[in-house]
C-alpha cells in the first residue's frame, strides 16, 4: 500500500502530540528523532556510538573532539607522559557537575574504575589500564601495563560521573544490559555537560534543558532539547516537513532528493568513519542456530569464503542503498589511521555453481540452514540489507532464518557478558563499527578481531570468536610501536591475516545522511557523533 502524506500527517500528529506544550522556537527548543531510543541513561552501559554521543551532551571526558574530530581539552586541560607506561591528566579548576557539587580527582579515578568495573561494556578501553591514582584535587596518574601512546584518545569517551551522586543513589556498578539489569543511572543522570537531563521516558520521549552551571562558554542557543524515537521513517520525515520536529538523524536513502527539493529542508551528506558487516560463530562446536549437528560450518574457510563471494555489495549499493554506501573489503574505513588503501580489493564474485562446489568440499553438498542476527533500526537500511543476504545466500543453498528485531533485543543477544566473556545466542549476525574512539586501525583490531580474553579486556566485541595467533601477536606489537614504518608494516600484515581468513564479510561504508530545518545549523561529523553544544537555530 502507498503511504500517503495525509495518513502519514495523521500519524504524525499521534505520535508528536506532546510537542504541542512545547516551548516555541523562541525559546530554541530543538526536536530531533531517530529510528531508535537511547538505549540508557548510563555512560557506560553500552559502547554503541548512538548512546555514547546521547550521554556526551550530559557526561563529558577529559578530553573530547572539536568539529573537525581533533582531539581538546575538555575536564582535563593538559595531559602526557612523563615516561612510555606513565600518564597524568592536570583537571580543570572550578567545574562543578549540575547539583553544584565540585568535581575532583576523586570523581576520574571513581570513573575510571566503574567504567572498567562490573557491568560496564567500555572495559575494551582499558586492556593497558594497571592502576589509577589521584595526586591531588586536580591531578590524577595513570600507569599502564605496557607502553599506550593512544591513551588521551580511548579515554575521550570515558564520561565523568559523580561519585557522591552514584554512590547516593545506589548505582556505584553499571547495570549489566545483556543480562537486563537497571539501576537509578538507567533513568537518570547528572553530569558536567552543556546540557541536563529533565525527563526520560523511555520508548517515548527524552528531554535534556540548558546546564547554566556549565563551564564552558557555549556556542549552541539551545534552552532545551526534545528527542523522540519514530521506528516509522515516512512519519518522521512528514514530521520533518511539516515543522513538527526540527531534525532527523537517519534519513533513508528513498527520501533523500525528495527531501532535497523541499525549499524548507536541508539536507546534509558525507561518508562515515562506521563499517557495516556480516560475522559468523567461529568459535563453538555447533552453532545454536543451524540444521547442522555435531559440527560448525563456519570454522571452515570455504564455507566462509562462498558465503564471502556470492553476496553483491554493489547490488547492495545500488537496489538497497540507492547508492548512498561505499563498499569495501576491510574492517576501516579511509581516513582511518592504518587504512590499507592496496589491500581494499574484494576477491571477484563466485557464480553459484562455484560456491556450492566449495561448500561441497567442505561437506556441505546441499547446503545447510542457519539463524541470523540483525537489528531494525539501527543502521541505515539494517533490515533491508540483511533481507538481501538472505536471497543471495539462498542461491547457493544456504538457507538463512532472517531474525530482525529492536536494538535493545539485538544487542542483549549477540554481546558477549561483560561479566565471563562468554558469546551470546547468535550464529550469523551483522554489525556496524566505527573506530571513533581513536581513529585508529588498533581499535578495531583489538575490539573485533582478536581472541576473545576478557582477562586481557582484547576482543570484548569479537562477536564470533574469531582466532589467529599470530594476529593476536601482531596487534599486541602494533599496540605499544612507535615507529610507524615498523607499525604500518605489521599493520599491513595483519590485515592481510584476516582477509586471508575471510574472517568476517565487510559490506561498505555506511554514508551519513541528516535533514533537519533551514533554520537549524548544526556539525556533522564523519563519526556520526551528533554534539547538540554545536547546535544553533535562527
């Protein structure tokens, strides 16, 4: 059925219906939605770029990227090393978080600790991490197990909490989302930021006002902000063309010269940092979602590697995409530090009599059945791109059970616990990356591709389980090197290691698209990171 303006409006006007009490654009309220909620109120509750830039309007780090992604002061006003395993970071005077309680060195080092303690899913950020301590009010030391010259920037997304807040109401641990666990931090929040939480429903509505406390002179005019999720896109871009909300951060690619043309809308572009790809359950003997007993297709290469070569990610870009991707065939993006430019080359696409012939040999003459992972709304086109794979692998005799639902159900399945390190249910899944931590090819190295070691905090994000030794070895070296011809070397043959392996199928590189109002200036960063403090409306 053709979604019409007029039933979309309808919709629109259920679902916005709470903006009616809104202030006016006087008073620079700024309503945005997106396809999906935040997931908590908590910083470190999951390390998902939609909830960590979310929470960064509330809770800021010791430093933090300008509108160019460079890296700035921010709670902290001057960091370094005073030898390769010792860092300290001199903390800016006189900030208080918004109760007007001031913020010390006591407040980093609780931090610190919470995020790398139970529940928390930012511990991959602190695999060097040996001891915290504070020097005085406004200085804290960080020694570290070996040499981390990318400290400064895992750290930038580390927001700063109020220790007397959590420890008055009861949320010194974060609570665990992949075992569903709350706690007042889930709801609520109280940080340094330009902005403050004043109500949370959620699934409906978050409204953050204007922290006059701030330290910072701000440069936004906004007095309060109104997010709403709208899973629907046709009813949250009526929304937007009706004046209903001022902007949407996910624009689907069907939408974007329509929206073009509307004189009062503007529409912004670019290519982000975040990769988009498939992975498979290397890791278990029998996958929990598939016709096959005894045994798991995917530890064998062939299997990967069919399944590798019979999905068209130009077809992708083209029917699914309407050419808004960038198909790749590594796990970073370009612009990425230790981007492999002479290694981005798919291996050519396999007639489907040719793939079978490999699952044959693998022992799979009639192919074989399997469960898939995927979430609805949470990257552009996420359902529709999966709903593709799921015919092109059909054509080789793989039967995909497409399973796509909510981020929130998505994520609690597929993440391994943060508690024992063990995989979710999952057997074939897509994922998106972005390296926004530190822009660098380590992030992902050590996040997606190495072993699985929750003692060693590597591979807290390797979904699948995926292991090689001497990639292990290699990123571990990469770590602490800096020579960069030396690092760029084992860069390369790392990389080259995981394409030989076919350890995961990279799709593209997913493109930004926003649209909001003529009267909106805002900064797009190719993180796709969305910083309201850059936000101004005429």
């Amino acid at each position: 059925m053709k979604f019409s303006l007029r039933h979309s409006m309808a919709l629109t006007a259920v679902v916005f219906a709470g903006f009616a009490l809104a202030p006016t654009a006087d008073a620079k309220t700024f309503r945005w939605a997106n396809s999906g909620d935040v997931s908590s109120m908590d910083p470190y509750a999951r390390q998902e770029t939609f909830l960590l830039t979310f929470t960064a309007n509330i809770y800021e780090g010791l430093t933090r990227r300008d509108k160019n992604l460079k890296l700035e002061p921010a709670l902290a006003v001057k960091w370094g090393q005073t030898d390769p395993t010792h860092w300290y970071f001199d903390l800016r005077p006189d900030v208080k978080f918004s109760d007007g309680t001031p913020f010390t060195a006591d407040d980093v080092v609780f931090s610190v600790n919470r995020a790398n303690g139970p529940g928390s899913n930012m511990n991959g950020n602190f695999s060097t991490l040996k001891e915290i301590r504070k020097v005085n009010d406004l200085r804290v030391e960080v020694e570290t197990t070996v040499p981390d010259p990318l400290l400064a920037d895992k750290w930038q997304s580390i927001g700063i909490m109020s220790k007397a807040w959590c420890e008055k109401n009861n949320a010194v641990h974060a609570a665990d989302m992949i075992k569903n666990e709350e706690n007042y931090a889930t709801r609520n929040a109280m940080g340094t930021g330009p902005f403050m939480l004043k109500e949370r429903r959620a699934g409906e509505k978050t409204v953050l006002v204007q922290n006059p406390t701030w330290w910072d002179k701000p440069v936004h005019n906004l007095t309060e902000v109104i997010f709403t999720p709208v899973p629907n896109a046709a009813t949250r871009i009526a929304a937007l063309k009706a004046g209903d909300i001022d902007m949407t951060y996910e624009v689907p690619p069907a939408d974007t010269e329509n929206l073009k043309r509307d004189p009062n809308i503007k529409v912004l572009e670019g290519p982000e940092t975040r990769i988009v790809y498939l992975g498979f359950d290397e890791e278990r003997d029998e996958l929990v979602e598939s016709n096959v007993k005894g045994k798991n297709p995917f530890k064998d290469k062939r299997v990967r590697e069919a399944m590798y070569r019979s999905i068209d990610v130009d077809a992708i870009k083209r029917t699914v995409m309407r050419g808004q991707s960038f198909p790749t065939a590594l796990m970073v993006a370009p612009g990425i530090n230790g981007y492999t430019k002479d290694l981005d080359k798919r291996p050519s696409l396999l007639k489907p009599e040719a793939a079978k012939k490999l699952l044959a040999e693998a022992g799979y003459p009639d192919g074989f059945e399997v469960g898939m992972d995927c979430p609805n709304d949470r990257y552009v086109n996420d359902e529709k791109i999966c709903q593709a794979v799921v015919s092109m692998l059909a054509k080789i005799g793989v039967k995909v059970n497409l399973r796509a639902q909510t981020r929130n159900l998505f994520f609690a399945k597929i993440l391994r616990s943060t508690s024992d390190g063990k995989p979710n249910k999952t057997s074939f899944f897509m994922l998106g990356w972005s390296p926004a931590t530190t822009y660098d090819v380590h992030n992902v190295f050590e996040n997606l591709i190495e072993t699985p070691d929750i003692k060693r905090k590597k591979g807290l994000y390797n979904v699948g389980g995926y292991s090689n030794k001497k990639f292990d070895e290699l990123t571990d070296k990469i770590e602490v090197e800096t020579d960069k011809a030396k690092r760029d070397a084992m860069i390369h043959e790392a990389t080259k290691i995981y394409l030989d392996d076919y350890a995961y199928i990279p799709l593209h590189q997913q493109a930004l698209v926003w649209a909001m109002r003529k009267n909106v200036d805002l900064v797009q960063p190719a993180d796709n990171t969305f910083p309201l403090r850059f936000v101004t409306m005429k």
